[in-house]
C-alpha cells in the first residue's frame, strides 16, 4: 500500500445553518423586539407618555433599543456565517466550526468509525456544537452524521450531509494506519 500524503484531500464539505425554521424564528425575534422598542420610542418619545410601569429615561430607552437591535442583528448575523467544515487528509480530521473553533483529530486517536442516523434533539439537544451523555458532536443540519470511538472511550460525532463518503474517507486511513502500525 502506497503513503498517504498528509496535504492530500480525501474529503472536503461544507454546512451551513440554512433550515427555514431557524431562519424564521430569528427574524421572528429579530422584528418583533424591534418592533416592541419602535413602539416604546414612539410612545414615550414622540407622545410623550410613559412606557411601562416603570419606564427608562429617554436615553436609557433608545440606548437599550440599539443595543437590543444590534445583539439580535448581530445573531442573525452569527448563524449567516456560521459553517461547519470538515477535512479529512493523511493528518488526521480537521472540523472547524467558522469562526468559533477548530478541532484536530488524528487517525491514531480513532478506535472505529461508522456512518450513523441519529436523533439530533434527543440524543445531543439540538444542531451546532453539543455535548451530552452520548459524547460531544459537531453538526448543522439533518440527521446523519460518522460516530466516532475514540481511543479515550467517548464519542464524537461529525454531522453530515455525505455521511457514507466521510466514512469511507475516515476508514481508508484507519485502514492503513492498522497496516502501517
């Protein structure tokens, strides 16, 4: 059997948070805080009345209502740019989870690997970055995905939409690193 290169890609993809659900929800979110502050700004501002049981002075009001805009503008935002990518080369699995972090594996700290369908919500408690009492997983969207056994005993599983391919990608190194040890 021939040496792998470690720069060589055997697998390459992409995934973003792009279900309509999330996507409404937000801008649901997004419109109606925005609406409710709108709405506090013009009856306190422009009516002159107070808004709220306890109402903020002007000031702490539309500084509220920017910042409040702009936290959730910001989400909407964050989950726009948000993109798991997964790598699989002679040097192991690279996940990044743009742009907040980024993972190694190495194919030594894999004991096995199988193309799985799993229950995001019941078995991790949703998409993104999860940690529950089945391990930790990395995914975006659906509901297949590669378990992996690592050599520490947890779990870890990659989501994706090419769960057979990653697979195949990920055993063909195992494969030959059981051949080359």
């Amino acid at each position: 059997m021939r040496a792998r290169s470690n720069t060589a890609v055997d697998f390459h993809e992409e995934q973003q948070f792009r279900q309509p659900w999330v996507w409404i929800l937000l801008l649901l979110l997004t419109l109606g805080v925005s609406a409710l502050f709108i709405y506090g700004i013009y009856k306190q501002l422009y009516l002159g009345q107070a808004w709220g049981d306890r109402p903020m002075t002007d000031n702490a009001l539309i500084f509220s209502a920017v910042l409040t805009v702009a936290v959730s503008g910001g989400a909407c935002l964050l989950f726009y740019t948000l993109r798991l990518i997964t790598i699989v080369n002679g040097a192991g699995i690279q996940l990044r989870f743009f742009p907040l972090t980024r993972k190694n594996i190495r194919f030594d700290a894999i004991r096995s690997c199988k193309a799985v369908r799993y229950h995001p919500i019941r078995e991790y408690g949703g998409w993104g970055i999860r940690f529950s009492k089945k391990g930790r997983a990395y995914n975006v969207s659906g509901d297949r995905g590669v378990q992996l056994e690592l050599s520490t005993g947890k779990s870890f599983l990659i989501g994706s939409q090419k769960a057979d391919e990653l697979a195949d990608a990920i055993n063909a190194h195992l494969s030959h690193t059981l051949f080359t040890s």
